[in-house]
C-alpha cells in the first residue's frame, strides 16, 4: 500500500488484482473511505493523464511567478529617480 499525501492510498486488490485508490473523507475511520476500484490499463493511463495535468500546471505556476517577479523589478523611471 502507497500513501500518497497523507490522504490517498494506492493499493492492488487481493481477490481480482485490480488497482483501488483510497480517500478517507476528514473525520472518518477507514471503514467509510471511497474506494475507485479499476483495471491496471485504466490506471497506467490515470498515472499518465495526472503527470500530464501536474506538469501544466507546474508550468503555469512558474510562468506566474516569474511574471509576479518582474512585474515587481520594475519600476518607473520616474520613481527610480526620487
């Protein structure tokens, strides 16, 4: 088993071998996690799909901050000079 976050496990099903993903909702004990239960194929492209999704959005982040930076670096000329 695999804890991902401190919220998700990863698991293989022991009767059909078949990949589950755990959430427990805050609060509640193991017995009321939801489960998604799917096929090891459908996982492989669940893995791909996210570290697509990750890396858009870890590219969109730094295109942000790096705007952020230098919308800040610059100032007017006018108050460079006071």
């Amino acid at each position: 088993m695999e804890m991902i976050g401190g919220i998700l496990t990863v698991s293989v099903t022991d009767d059909t071998q078949e990949v589950m993903i755990s959430h427990a909702a805050s609060g509640t004990d193991a017995e009321e996690a939801h489960n998604i239960v799917i096929m090891p194929r459908y996982a492989r492209h669940l893995a791909h799909v996210l570290i697509e999704q990750a890396d858009i959005a870890e590219a969109e982040s730094r295109a942000k901050e790096l705007a952020q930076t230098r919308g800040s670096r610059s100032k007017p000329r006018s108050a460079e000079r006071d």
